[in-house]
C-alpha cells in the first residue's frame, strides 16, 4: 500500500495520500488549496490516479482543494450526506464503505466539531478529521457543533474501535503524527471525563478565537462544486424537458453513480449503470457507450450533475456525439416528482 501524510504548515492541516499500488487509483482526504501542485506533482511521480477526494466536514481554517483538483483530475469529490454544501459529487451515509482499486473505507458519522463531521475507519487506521485529534479533541463552538454529540461520536464510536487502531488527525499543533486508540484513552486530557455534562463543560470554557481563516474558508469551501450554471457548459436536458417527454424511446439514461448510492436512493427506470470510475474505458471503440450511440441519443445522469458534466467532456473527447446530461442529476428529478425505482 502507498500512504502518504503531508502536512500545510500555515493551517495545521494534515492531507491523506491512499492507494494500494503503484500505478493504480488513489484518494486524498482533506487537501488544502496551496498545496494543490504538491499533490498533483507526487500523483505524477507515484504514476497514480487521482479518483476520490475526500473532506471530512466544511473547513474554516483552510480553503479546500477539492473544486482544483476535480478540475485538474476529474475526480470525484466525497463528503457526509448532512454536508451543507451545495454541490459534492457523491455523499456518504453513516457505514457506508467507500472505495478504491484494491482499498475500502467505512464512513463514520461523527459529529460534534461541526454537525457534518465524518472519520474514516481503514483497516488498523482511522482518519478523525477534527473530531478526535492527538491529546486533544476539536473546537465544537461553531458550525453546528455540540460538545454533546461529540461526547458521543468519541466515546461511543471512535473509542470503542480496537485499542491498536492507529489515530490519523485532520491537524496537530505540537509536531505529532499519529497515535493509537489505547493511547487517547490513556492519555488525551479531554476524555478524562466521568459524564457527557463534564466533557461538554471542558468544551464550552475553551473560550478560543475564530480561525483566522473562517470568514472566508467557510463561504469558499460552501460552494467548491460544479454549480449549476458550471453543469450547462456541456450539452444538457432539463429535467422538466426530459419528464414531459416521458419515457422517450429514443433516449437512452445512463446512471454512473456507484452501486451503493443506488442501493440507498433508488434509481431512474429504465437507466443502465455504467459507474464514472470506468467511463472512460466504455467510451472507447469498443466500449459499452459506443454501440448504445448508434441505436438512441445518450443522457448521463449522476447525484447532483457534477459527475455527469464530466462524463460529457470524457465522451466528448472519444469522439462520441449526440450526449447529453441532466443538470442538478438525480436528487433535481426528484425533487420534480420524477419516478424513482429501488435497487435491490
């Protein structure tokens, strides 16, 4: 496995470099914006591909590199379902795995520090973000935070993991890197507390200033996504065009959200899945794409219409002709009532 951790001294922040082999898929969890060209550079060197990115909650001491990176990479960008933000290419639920070429993450819901904080859990190592930090434990002062949900995303879930588990940290102030579950609870001053109204007093006397960064950070980070008028650079099918038509014989759907997202949220009837993750391969001369073209116009549609911009200009650039996309994706169909089948 190659693991990186890479650290922006003017935030604190650490980044996460996952992948499971040398030329192969990797993700990075929460990348900073100045550091953009670092990872893209030692992507380069690894011979990787970039194809998830995850933030664990919306940063207020740092602007993201998300929105660069899927702009550079076209990378898929990940963040919890409860996430604020308007525009993330694909959302996780509490326990749901999230995957990669040869490497799998369980999606922990951990909020407190903010309300749509996430950790990650990969085997003997679980990623904390701002939830659970090395001798200490994240501001819950803003941002939806509560020291009460977060007495219980720790105590509850991040410390009933197994003691060896290695800790990764969103940040550490101090020059620390990683530490252990067995560790924090020995040791980590905050989770010496006998009740929940203990922690949260600890938590609510902090009394620390704003992150210098917030006032900007938080707007920016808000709206990193392909926004809607960002989704109309590429041919595109309202929504409401497509359901007066339907169902249209002549158009063909093409879900490429992940299985998992289906499974969750029901998909269009009548769409074929062909996941983003291999698009490309079933636009080329022999893929699946290019004999569906022959016999019915192409309408990509994805979560929320970021994916689906990007599978156009992947099409686009195999020569493939009359495809289009749905703006907004699937949660704008239902949102306008459009009929939604589940997926056993």
């Amino acid at each position: 496995m190659i693991f990186r951790q890479l650290f922006d001294k003017t935030s604190c922040t650490y980044t996460y470099l996952l992948a499971s082999r040398s030329g192969g898929e990797a993700l990075l969890i929460d990348p900073v914006l100045e550091q953009t060209g670092r990872y893209l550079k030692l992507l380069e060197e690894l011979d990787l591909k970039l194809v998830k990115v995850i933030d664990t909650h919306i940063h207020a001491d740092h602007v993201s590199a998300m929105g660069k990176l899927r702009d550079a990479t076209r990378c898929v960008t990940v963040m919890g379902e409860q996430s604020p933000t308007d525009v993330v290419s694909m959302r996780v639920s509490d326990n749901e795995k999230l995957t990669i070429e040869g490497l799998s993450l369980t999606a922990l819901h951990t909020p407190g520090h903010t309300s749509e904080s996430y950790s990650f859990l990969m085997d003997d190592r679980v990623f904390t973000g701002d939830t659970l930090l090395i001798r200490g434990t994240g501001r819950t002062d803003f941002q939806n935070g509560d020291p009460y949900d977060q007495y219980h995303s720790l105590f509850e879930r991040l410390l009933k993991l197994p003691e060896q588990t290695f800790v990764y940290p969103g940040h550490d102030y101090k020059g620390d890197t990683v530490s252990t579950i067995a560790e924090e609870r020995a040791f980590n001053p905050r989770l010496n507390v006998s009740s929940a109204d203990e922690y949260a007093e600890i938590m609510n006397n902090l009394n620390l200033p704003n992150p210098k960064m917030m006032d900007v950070a938080v707007p920016e980070n808000l709206k990193l996504g392909l926004q809607l008028d960002a989704q109309h650079r590429v041919p595109s099918i309202e929504v409401e065009e497509l359901l007066n038509a339907w169902p249209d014989p002549q158009v063909q759907l093409v879900d490429i959200r992940e299985e998992g997202e289906r499974r969750r949220d029901g998909a269009i009837p009548g769409s074929i899945h062909l996941p983003y993750g291999r698009f490309g391969s079933h636009c080329a001369s022999s893929g699946t794409l290019q004999s569906l073209s022959r016999n019915a116009d192409l309408l990509i549609y994805c979560a929320v219409g970021e994916r689906s911009t990007l599978a156009v200009e992947i099409a686009n650039e195999h020569g493939l002709k009359g495809i289009a996309h749905m703006p907004g994706g699937f949660r704008a169909w239902k949102a306008a009532g459009g009929a939604v089948e589940s997926i056993d």
